[in-house]
C-alpha cells in the first residue's frame, strides 16, 4: 500500500512542479522580453540536465567515465524517444521555426559528432575539449538571438515580474526533482513485487523516474499552450547531454570504448530526433509519438541482448 501512495504523491507532484516550472519558465522569458524556447533550450535544459552533470564528474574523477557516456547518451534516447513520444500522444506539439533551425539540427548531430570523434575507440581531452568548444558555438548562438529578440520587441505577453518567475521555476524544479525520486520509488517496488526483472525495471521505470521533469515540462506546456517550452528543453538537455557532458567527462578522464558498445544509443538517438522533425507543417502529430515508442522498444531490446550477451 506504501508503494502506491509513494506513486501517487510522486504523479501529484510532477503536475505541481510542471505548472510552476512552466509558468516560471515563460514568465522569466517575458520579463526578459525573449521567447520561451530560448530560456528552455538553456535555463531549463541545464537544470533538468543537472543530474546527468553531476553523475558526469563524479565518475570521472572516479576514474569510470564511461558511465557518465552511458548516462548521456541513454538518456538522450529516453528523452525523445520516450519522454517526447509520450508528450505527443497526449498533446501534439507546433513546434516555433527558430527551434527548428536552431536546435533540431545541432540535437541531430550531437551523436553523429561524438560517433566521429569516438572512431579511434577513444575520446581524448582533446575531444572533450572540441566537444565543450562545440557548445560554447551553440551557447552564443542563442544568446545572440536572445539579444536581438530583446532588442527588436517592444511587448512580449507573459510574466512580467522577475522575482516571482524565478521563484516559481525553483520551487516547481524541486517539485519535479521529488517527484522522480518519489515515482522510482514507489514504481520500482511495484514492479519488483510482481517479479520484473531489474534490467527492465532500470531501463523503463528509472528511466522514466529521472525524465520526469522533461516529461512532466512537455505534457504541461503543451497544455499551456506553450509547446517551445517541452520542445525546447528535451533538445536544449540532448544538446547539453551530448556535447557538454560528455565533453566535461572526457576532458576529466580520457573515456575509452569501442564505438560498437555504444553503437545502438548513437543510432537510435539520431534517428528518434530525425523522427520528430517536423517538416512543412511544424507540427510533432500523435503518429509520430507511436513511432517514437517503437524506437524505445527497439532500444530496449538491443540493450536486454547485449546484457544477457555480457
């Protein structure tokens, strides 16, 4: 019985954070006087991202940075395949033409560069540092149309009071952060009392758990009607995912692996992004979502093989 109210609180709160974290979100782009897919391509991906960053220079200064590899790249196949796919199904999602040609195609090519890069069947510091060096080109880039949105608009609808935004993004964060740990939790004891194996607990429930501020952003703000918000944070966390936490690793600790072992996230994550671009029409459909899932469920099973493999 204490599982399923864990559950419960953890699903409760995850509506909570994802309101505030949304209203903040677009209330600090209005106070700003830029669009909200700006604010959630940076701001919000680094915040939801921050655990990756974190599990990212703990184990390389451990001397294992192949997990903080692994953490990104799987992560960044959850976050489109899962997280975005569910979103769409729930509320398809217009996507705004300046994400579309900003972040779509440096998001489709995060894990084209890390394949590159990981073709020797190593990332040097040197890689690590091309990697951060290819960010910080991203990160200028968005700050640069921050500046000319702010200095072009006269009016922009939304928040206008600062304090109040950036307070309402702290407290639903950590709305969003207990809600992960809280549906882990609860989720993870449920499954185990019906007698489901760990790795699919791990690569289903946890990985769900840990992209609940993601999932919780894009189904609240297409709700909202603030689609650039979910849409903007999942490909800003891929953007920083790929190129500024593996980066951080690598240049920490020189990550040595074939470029097979991690094979299946670098193809299936490019293809999960290709699958949600959205063309003519702007518009991420439900279809799109079922083929999304299709691409998780291949991801999970190449991962279960390769377990039982090892």
């Amino acid at each position: 019985m204490t599982e399923y109210l864990t559950l419960l609180a953890g699903v409760v709160c995850a509506g909570i954070g994802g309101e505030l974290f949304v209203r903040g979100t677009v209330g600090i782009a209005g106070a700003l006087r830029i669009s909200p897919g700006i604010i959630a391509a940076t701001v919000a991906a680094f915040a939801t991202s921050s655990p990756e960053l974190t599990v990212s220079i703990t184990s390389s200064l451990q001397g294992t940075p192949e997990i903080a590899l692994g953490d990104a790249l799987g992560s960044n196949v959850v976050n489109v395949a899962l997280i975005l796919a569910l979103a769409v199904l729930i509320v398809p999602v217009k996507v705004p033409r300046d994400i579309i040609r900003r972040d779509f195609p440096v998001a489709l090519l995060v894990s084209v560069i890390v394949a590159v890069l990981l073709f020797d069947g190593s990332l040097s510091r040197i890689d690590g540092f091309v990697l951060i060096g290819l960010f910080a080109g991203w990160l200028f880039a968005v700050i640069g149309e921050a500046r000319r949105q702010r200095s072009a608009a006269v009016e922009v609808l939304g928040e206008h009071k600062p304090a109040r935004a950036v307070i309402e993004s702290v407290i639903g964060l950590a709305f969003l952060i207990a809600a992960g740990k809280l549906i882990v939790s609860g989720a993870s004891s449920i499954a185990a009392s019906y007698g489901i194996e760990p790795f699919i607990i791990g690569a289903t429930i946890v990985a769900l758990g840990t992209s609940v501020p993601e999932l919780a952003t894009a189904i609240i703000s297409g709700v909202r009607g603030h689609e650039e918000v979910g849409v903007g944070t999942i490909l800003g966390s891929n953007i920083f995912n790929g190129l500024l936490i593996v980066g951080t690793a690598a240049s920490i600790t020189p990550i040595h692996i074939g470029l097979m072992e991690v094979a299946p996230a670098l193809v299936l994550g490019t293809a999960a992004v290709a699958l949600t671009f959205p063309f003519a029409s702007g518009v991420i459909g439900r279809w799109r979502g079922v083929l999304l899932l299709g691409v998780y469920a291949a991801y999970l099973a190449v991962m279960a093989q390769w377990g039982a493999a090892a």
